[in-house]
C-alpha cells in the first residue's frame, strides 16, 4: 500500500471524490480479496486502476490478469486505465466511468483537472 498518489491516481482522486455529489463514495488504496485496489466504490462494485507502465510487462499483465479475475469472481468490475489514456484521454476517461456508474454527467470533467506534481503542473 503507497501513500503517496502518482500525479494520474491525484487526478482521477479529484475527479472521484466530486462524484459523493451524485452519491458514488470512492475509497483509495483499499485491501480487497488479498490485493490492495487504488479506488472501489463499494456501492457500485466498481474497482478503477491507475495503470503505469510497467503494467505492460509480460509479468505484470499476468499478475493483472489474475487479480481482475479474483475481483469480477468477487462481484466486482474492474476498470484499467493507463497513465497514458489519463493524461491525453481524459475525455474517454470520464465517458468510460459514468457508463460504468450509469450516470449521464460529472461535476467537474476530468479533463479540466490539471496533471501536478510538487506544485508544477505536468502536461
């Protein structure tokens, strides 16, 4: 478990916290079924990764592969999103989770939320 959110998991906090308005509570870097998830609402079953790089490596997309089968097994559904599609794709980002929670709108598109890190924005 990290303390310290990468700058896309800051952004994608951002943008899941305004969603307590529409009644969706995200939590971070929760254990779940032996694996710690970077947000789940509980309410919608609904786990959303942050993905770097490294998360393409034969290995690691192995290890992704099981542990999304462990939580859609666990009544979850896991949405994956590469730091890649967060910065340059925020618009996708959104769509795809207000499909995912079944709401037409967000307060706060995630593409006005800037990419920081220490203070000096990214991107």
């Amino acid at each position: 478990m990290r303390k310290d959110m990468t700058p896309h998991e800051a952004r994608l906090w951002v943008y899941l916290r305004a969603l307590r308005a529409k009644g969706f509570r995200f939590r971070r870097q929760v254990p779940l079924k032996g694996y710690f998830v970077d947000f789940v609402c509980f309410r919608s079953r609904l786990v959303i990764e942050a993905d770097g790089g490294q998360h393409t490596e034969e290995a690691q997309a192995a290890h992704d592969a099981v542990r999304d089968a462990v939580l859609t097994r666990a009544g979850f559904r896991v949405l994956r999103f590469d730091n890649v599609v967060i910065r340059y794709d925020p618009d996708g980002v959104d769509q795809a989770i207000c499909r995912a929670l079944r709401i037409d709108d967000l307060e706060g598109p995630l593409a006005f939320l800037p990419l920081e890190r220490g203070g000096e924005q990214v991107g």
